[in-house]
C-alpha cells in the first residue's frame, strides 16, 4: 500500500513494501528509478530507514568485506581563484580578497616534502575552475611565469608532486579531452564531482546561476571523456544546495550509467554541503546527519556492491558510526597536514580515531593511494607509464598503501 508524499508526490512505501524493494535491490545489486523514488520518499519512516541501512551495510559486505579505506593526504589548493560565483562557495576569493593565493612550484615543493615526511601519499590538487577565464589578474600571474593556461601550471605542479615522492590526483573543474589527456601522464587519478543533474539549480536564483561550469550536461560529457581516456575517475553527489530526492535519485543513476559504459568510476563522494556565514546561502538548512547515512545508503543500492562509496568524515563527525553501518567502504581523503580546504570549519578527524572508531563498528581500515586497487590489478592500461611504473614504490601485494597492515592506519 502507498501514500503520496505531499513534497514529491511520489508515493511511499508502506514497511513491508519497502522491504521487498530493498531486498530485491542488494539480490539485483542495482535499484531503478522508481523504486528508488518511492524508497527515498519513504525511508525517512524510522522502520524503513533501519531497513535501508542494514541492506546497504549488507551489499557492501558482500562488495567488500569488512574494509574501510582512506587515503592519507595533503591537500594544495593551487589557486583559489574561479571563473564560477557558486551561492554556496566559501573557498573561491576574487583577485582583490588578500587571501587570494597561487601557489608557486616551489610551495608545491615545500608542501609535498612536508606530506612524504609525514608518510602521506596523495597530493591533492583541488582548485578553481580556470579563472584566466575571469580575471586578467591571473591571465597576467600565468603569462609572468610563461604558462598560456591554468593548466600548464597544474602539470608542472603535478610533476613536482610525482617527483617529489607522492601521486598526485586531480581536480580542477571541468577539463576538456585534450587537458585531461595531460594531466593522465602524472596523475594516479582524476576527479570531478557531477554534484547534480538538476538543471533547475541554473536558473536565475538558483546556487548555480552564477557558475557556467556546473552545467550537469557539461560535467557528464566530462566524465564521459575521462572514461574514453581510461582515466580512473572520482565522482559525486551534493546534498542540500536545494535538490529534490528525485534529481538525487537521478544523478546516482546517471553516474551508473555512466560506469557501466566506461567502468572508470573508481569513488562516488556523498557529500553534504555546510551553509557557510559568508555566502548567499548561509541561512541554508543544513542536511540532517540521518539524511546523509540514508543517502550513503541509496548511493550503495543504485550503484551496487563493487562501487566505492565515501562519504567525508570531517562532515558529520557525530555520525560516524551511523554512516559506517550505511554501506560506505571509504573515508576519502584525510590530511594529518592541510585542513579541508572547502569547509575550512570542519577539521579532519585524528587517523588514529578515525580507525578506533572504525573498528569498534567490527570493521577494518586500511590506508589506499588515489586510485583503488582494482584498477592498479587491471593493469597498465588504466595509467600512463610513468605513473604505472611509480606505483609500486607506494603499494602493497595487494594494491593497497604499503607499510600498512590491516588496520594499522599511523596516527598524525
Ligand atoms: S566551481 Fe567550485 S570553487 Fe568555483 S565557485 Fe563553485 S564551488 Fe567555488
């Protein structure tokens, strides 16, 4: 039997209805639109949101046993510049800000020394999305320098990373074929985050009125081109810039769709987004932490048991237990170092507790570079040879991060 929820009108699930759909999901190892709808309006019931959980937290058992990883990491905010004025973005600064910064090759230097002496392994290089577009403050910075483009700039910085001991992963925004092409021959991975399909976000008063790049058929053709160049690829979904369940549903699907024509998508982030003080949308209802692990959830019942799903732990550090029954097998990326660049408020938890708590959810966390060891066993395909060939200085038999056995994560 359904009710319509009033919001969506999609109808919802009475309990033992939406036990079949779950159960049905983790046999199928995938959910389709409508039931996937019809769960996410139910499963805010108490009864079927315990039910949703314990299914996910099953399929991912099945998936991937009792491992949880993470990546040990520094985080280099290249610039944090942007062509895009997001509603809710905190990090990206105009050239007039005087926290406006560009990192020069050797800060890159100095950062990676400071992370391969603190046993990270990953450098992340997250930044705006080419602000030369913007701003002739940064058109004149790059020439000064001789670069014609930001990403000039990245693959230097990125060979710096390789040489100086750690693998770089990147994520500039939206890249076209050519300079993924450049950034595949020193990069272990690369990412983008879909956010959303919903283009009613674009539209005037939306949080992406303001940002060309978060055009949700751009970002897919993004993805789709990384996944011609056999790039292992980062995705994700963000919660609660004012999507509804239905477009959440939706960008999960397409991000399913997406791998099981190209098969290079190696993560999906769910990522709640903070209302920061400073913005057009800081008086933003924040998502409820029960909302988070509900979506972890969904995330494992569309996208099946082999998919790794993240969620970040800064972001509902009360929680980490919930989520850690929610079907998530991964904590990104998380820095004894740099702080989280984007949410600068929410600071990374110790290692050290992160894997105590991990493992007192009767699971294990184990340290994984910045790409999964299936793609590393799948071979030299998936790298350019220069990264393929670094590999081994940092891994395991296994694929995982060397020097760490089960749950032996060192604390910072
Ligand atoms: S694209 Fe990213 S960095 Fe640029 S304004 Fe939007 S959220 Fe901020």
């Amino acid at each position: 039997m359904t009710t319509l929820d009033p919001q969506s009108g999609v109808g919802r699930l009475a309990l033992r209805d939406a036990e079949a759909v779950i159960r049905e999901a983790v046999e199928a190892g995938t959910l389709e639109r409508a039931q996937a709808e019809a769960l996410a309006a139910s499963a805010r019931d108490p009864q079927v949101f315990e039910a949703l959980l314990e299914a996910a937290h099953e399929s991912k058992l099945r998936g991937k046993g009792k491992v949880v990883t993470v990546s040990k990491n520094i985080f280099i905010p290249l610039t944090n510049m942007c062509r895009n004025r997001c509603n809710y973005c905190t990090f990206a600064k105009t050239p007039d800000n005087p926290a406006v910064h560009n990192f020069e090759l050797a800060e890159v230097g100095e950062a990676v020394a400071g992370g391969v002496k603190t046993g990270c392994i990953e450098a992340l290089f997250c930044l705006g999305d080419k602000p030369e577009i913007a701003y002739r403050f940064h058109r004149d910075w790059l020439a000064e320098r001789d670069y014609r483009t930001t990403t000039d700039w990245i693959v230097e910085a990125c060979d710096v990373a390789l040489e100086g001991g750690m693998l770089p992963h990147t994520n500039a925004g939206i890249l076209d074929q050519e300079e993924m092409a450049r950034l595949r021959v020193n990069n272990a991975s690369l990412g983008l985050m879909l956010e959303s399909t919903s283009q009613r976000l674009r539209e005037k008063g939306g949080p992406h009125f303001h940002a060309p790049d978060k055009d949700p058929a751009r970002r897919l053709r993004m993805h789709e081109e990384a996944g011609e160049l056999r790039i292992p690829f980062t995705s994700g979904l963000l919660l609660g810039i004012g999507e509804t369940d239905e477009e959440r549903v939706d960008t999960l699907l397409a991000i399913r769709d997406i791998q099981a024509t190209y098969g290079h998508i190696q993560e999906v982030i769910v990522q709640p987004f903070h209302p920061k003080p400073d913005t057009k949308m800081h008086d933003v209802q924040p998502i409820d932490d029960r909302d988070v692990a509900m979506w972890v959830a969904m995330a494992r019942l569309i996208l099946g048991p082999e998919m790794n799903i993240q969620a970040p732990p800064n972001l509902a550090p009360e929680v980490l237990e919930m989520l850690l029954r929610s079907g998530l097998n991964d904590w990104g990326g998380v820095s004894p170092v740099t702080v989280d660049f984007i949410n600068p408020e929410a600071p990374w938890p110790a290692l050290r507790e992160l894997r105590d708590r991990t493992e007192a959810a009767g699971q294990l966390l184990r340290e994984r570079l910045p790409v999964y060891p299936n793609y590393i066993e799948a071979g030299r395909d998936w790298f350019d040879d220069a990264v393929f060939d670094a590999l081994p200085r940092f891994m395991d038999a296994k694929g995982f991060a060397k020097n760490t056995t089960g749950s032996d994560v060192e604390a910072a």
